[in-house]
C-alpha cells in the first residue's frame, strides 16, 4: 500500500490486513468506494483536530500541521474531487463558522478558503509550512 493511492489495489488492502483477496469485496464494490471511505474517515481525523482549536489561526495551524505530518493521508483525502468535497464539507463548515465568529467578514470567506487549502496542499507537497496568521488578518 506504501506505493501510493494511484496504484493501490483492494489485493494490496486485503494483503495488508492480512485478509481473503475477495475480502474487501464484500464491504466495497471497488477499490474507488474504499479509498472514498478511508478519505472520509481521514476527513473525520482533520476535523477533529481543527475543532480542537479555539481560534482561527489554531484553527488554521491544525490543518496545516495535518497535512504536513500526514502528507500521503492528506492528499488522499483532499484530492478525490466530488468525494474529497463531501468529505471535507465539516471541516470547511467548522472552518468558516470560526472565520465568521472570528469577526471576519462572509464575502472574504472563499479567499481565505483558498489559501489555507493551497497551503496546505503545498506542505502536503513537501514545501515548507508558512504562518498565514497576518494574511488572513488582511483578508478580513
């Protein structure tokens, strides 16, 4: 499974869990409605570690510290178009509560949304975490 999602196989998920080859069958039709449901479950990992954050800039730290320390999960999760959207739906709905509670204004919203995710994509990538604190702050 270590060779990446674009390779994974439900033989090498069976392998790994040390179950039947026909075993993953009979809980996923394919092998693209099991990465969707480990993508959901990571989702549901992210967004308990962002709801731990009282503050934005928490907030926004823990998504980026998700995705720098769980690279591989993290693009898993957030790059299978419509099933990422619907797995990442909570933690961009928690996000942008905080965004608001915040003081932050609803039309600036889908820019900072932007930002943190295209952060947080590029630390996913490898590139070095940035503190996006004072950028948000002008977003406001």
């Amino acid at each position: 499974m270590a060779r990446g999602d674009g390779e994974l196989s439900l033989r090498d998920v069976a392998r790994a869990a040390g179950v039947s080859p026909a075993a993953p069958y009979r809980h996923f039709r394919d092998r693209e409605a099991l990465l969707d449901a480990v993508a959901q479950d990571i989702a549901g990992e992210l967004l308990a570690d962002v709801r731990g954050e009282a503050s934005l800039v928490g907030a926004v730290n823990a998504y980026l510290t998700f995705a720098a320390q769980r690279r591989a999960e993290f693009r898993l999760c957030s790059g299978r178009c419509q099933a990422s959207n619907n797995a990442l739906a909570p933690v961009w709905d928690h996000l942008r509560r905080v965004w608001e509670s915040d003081g932050s204004s609803r039309s600036s919203w889908g820019s900072a949304h932007a930002l943190i995710h295209g952060a947080a994509t590029l630390v996913a990538d490898g590139h070095a975490p940035c503190d996006l604190g004072d950028t948000l702050r002008r977003l406001r």
